[in-house]
C-alpha cells in the first residue's frame, strides 16, 4: 500500500512543462512577457486548462477569471487542500515566478494519478489572475477578489494605460467564467515559489520554509524651512531643510539596522524646491518605506520615527509633516502548513531556513481566509522580475517534493486504489 511517502515528483516531466510555458510570450534574453489578460496569457491558461484536462480534473473560471482545478477527494463534503500561484507576468519577466508553483502543481496531481493514490480531502489547483500587478492595479487582484478583500465591481472597472478594462480584457480573452468570484472552506493553502531574493542561495541551503509576510508602511515626509541665499545667510540663522534631512536620515537608517535581520527602511526619492545649488531650499520632500515582520513592531518603528522628525524641527526650526499614504499589513502564516512543510522536509532529510517574504503574493490574501503556507526556493543571483530570473533544477524538483509532502500531510491518503 502507497502511504504517500515514497512517491516523488518526475523532476524532468516537470522541468519540460516549465519549458513550455515559457515559450508563449518568450522574449529574446530568455524571460516572458505574458501580462495578465493578454493573448499571451490566453495561450497560457488554455495550455494550464489542457494540461489540467487531460489529467482529469474538473476546471472552473471564475467572474474574475481565476481558474480552479480540481482532483475529487474521497470525501467530498470536506474542505479541500489548495495548491496554488500564477502564470501573468511582468513585462520583462522570467519563467518561474509564479509559473512555477502553478506547474508543480499540475506535477503533483499526475503523480497522486500514476500511483493512483486517494485523499480524503480534494486536492485544488488555483490559477490566480493578474498577481503581477504589471498591467492592471492593484496585484493580486483574482485572489484578492477571491478573498473577499477587492470588490468584484471595482476591480473589473480598473483600466491599463490604454483605458482597457479588467472586464474588457476578460471578455477578449474569454475567460470571464460563470463562477462566483469568493472564497469556499479550504482545509489548508499551500503556495510553491522562488524566493526573489538572495538568502537561501547565501546560505547555500535549497528550502525556505516562509512563516509570514512583511508589514509595509508608506510615508511622505515633508520639511519646510525658509529659502536663502546660500552666501550672506550665517549657519545659525537658517532654517535648512536639508540640515534638519540629514539629522533624520541616520535614524530612519537606524530604525531597521537595530531590528535585524528583517527590519528594513528605504528612503526612495528626494525632491527639492527650488532645487537650486546656491539657494537654502524651501521645502525637501521625502518617501520613507518602513517593513517588518511584526505589525506591534511597525507600530514602535512608526512611533520612534515621529519622535526622529519631532527632534529634527526642534534643532533645525523647520516645519515637518509625515503622513502615511499606504499600508500592508503583515501576515503570519499558520503553524498546521508551516508543520506540514517543516515535516515533508525532515522526511527527506533536507536542511530548511525559516524565512519571511519580502515581496507580495497570492498567499497574502489566502491567510485572511484559510490556514496557508509558503515554500521557497533559491533563484540565481537571488534576481527575480527580470528576464535572466533562473532556478537550478535539483531545487524545481526538490521544492515541488516538499510541496507534495505538504499538500499530502493535510490531504489525508487513504491509500493507493491499485494496490
Ligand atoms: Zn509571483
């Protein structure tokens, strides 16, 4: 009888269908361009739907297009297991973000097929539409629909620079389904993906095990001094709002470097008015981007840099603003998936790092509703959203074996019907 435990992923069935997928919208340095709703997505989710077919699994589209296939369990009435990502693209982008944890996927399926193993639990495939955010805004728009988080209406309204909208471009491609866009019960979520950025392949380790997501805080902040002539004005009688900047900079630098390894802080763009090399300016503006893991921590972060810029206007007798313009929350991932992802890996005698993701994705929207969990590979040079974006083979097929393990520990096998 097949526990489930010995099966492993076809690395190489795998790794062709990745192939594949990358020749529609293939770009000439080796990356996609397959932007959501485009004719090059159509080519790609026909080809997922195909593949998804001939495996024998029931696919839904939903209002929003996302696509849902589904491998009946033996218990129907249970709430499925759900892998899942996405196959849009930016628009120099590479071949595994989110592909990847589309196809191994599909992988996965045909593998419990071969073996003809049963779970108790269904077992879902999502393929989550517009994640990229490239043409249409905001990102993660089908599972943020899905999730209840976006209004349907609204976002079908959105327009790309050409004044498209979501509901024009899914009525072009024909994928604007019959199915209701919101979430069903799911037993566990699980999402398979590059880690866009360089810590596992630092570390030389092949498996990041992703226990949540960054907290994101946008600011603008805005320093208002008196404008003088650079010459004649003596340092003690300026209000400089670059002098009362550089008191600031150190310590919003600051604010991350004494939380590591995730606290992070970036100052993006300056601007100032007139801009003028012989004139004190009037004003400098500022964007402060603030992440943590922990939102209690983004709170205190928040708090010390209202206290930097208070400290700042006293010493310099310029007038500051600092106003938020944009939050993400950060999400905790649930402890059953990152057991479940922890226990496939110590099955196979893999060493993991505990990770937090950086960047967005579906599964943000996913932990609002469901139990949910996120595997890492590395990716070369830890590049991502770029057309050279690359992953090593052994670590395509490792990831999807961790991601088998997984999605079976919370599927219950009830064993192998040929057996
Ligand atoms: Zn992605």
């Amino acid at each position: 009888v097949i526990d489930g435990e010995s099966l492993r992923v076809d690395g190489a069935r795998l790794w062709r269908r990745i192939e594949e997928m990358a020749e529609i919208g293939a770009t000439e340095r080796g990356g996609c361009n397959r932007q959501a709703l485009t004719d090059g997505d159509r080519q790609g989710r026909d080809l997922f739907v195909s593949w998804a077919r001939q495996l024998g699994c029931d696919v839904t589209v939903d209002r929003i297009g996302n696509l849902i296939a589904r491998r009946s369990g033996t218990d129907d009435g249970l709430p499925p297991v759900l892998m899942g990502s996405h196959l849009d693209t930016q628009p120099t982008g590479g071949r595994f973000d989110g592909v990847y944890g589309v196809l191994a996927g599909l992988e996965i399926i045909e593998v419990l097929n071969r073996a003809a193993v049963d779970t108790r639990h269904s077992i879902e495939l999502a393929v989550w539409t517009n994640e990229e955010g490239a043409r249409f805004s905001p990102a993660m728009l089908g599972s943020g629909v899905w999730t209840g988080t976006f209004a349907l209406d609204a976002v079908l309204q959105a327009a790309d620079r050409d004044g498209v909208t979501v509901r024009t471009a899914l009525d072009a491609i024909g994928y604007a389904g019959p199915v209701a866009a919101s979430a069903h019960p799911l037993r566990a979520a699980f999402e398979l993906h590059i880690e866009q950025g360089p810590i596992l392949e630092r570390a030389g380790l092949q498996i990041g095990v992703v226990t949540g997501v960054q907290g994101i805080r946008w600011y603008d902040l805005g320093l208002t001094g008196t404008p003088a002539h650079a010459g004649p004005t003596p340092m003690d009688l300026r209000q400089d709002p670059f002098q009362a900047l550089s008191l600031v900079l150190p310590e919003i630098y600051g604010l991350a470097t004494s939380r590591p390894p995730w606290g992070r802080a970036t100052v993006g763009n300056v601007v100032a008015v007139p801009g003028v090399r012989n004139t004190i300016p009037e004003r400098v503006d500022i964007s402060v981007d603030l992440r943590h893991p922990d939102e209690a921590t983004l709170d205190v972060m928040e708090a010390e840099l209202r206290a930097v810029v208070g400290r700042a206007e006293k010493a310099t007798g310029v007038t500051a603003t600092l106003t938020e313009n944009f939050r993400s929350d950060a999400v905790r991932f649930s402890d059953a998936c990152v057991s479940s992802i922890r226990t496939a890996a110590d099955h196979l005698g893999v060493i993991t790092a505990e990770l937090v993701s950086g960047a967005g994705h579906d599964s943000v929207h996913l932990a609002r509703i469901a139990p949910t969990g996120m595997i890492f590979i590395p990716c070369r040079g830890g590049i991502s959203h770029n057309e050279l974006e690359s992953a090593e083979p052994a670590d395509v097929t490792l990831g999807a074996d961790i991601l088998l393990g997984a999605v079976l520990d919370q599927a219950d096998v009830v064993g192998s019907s040929s057996s």
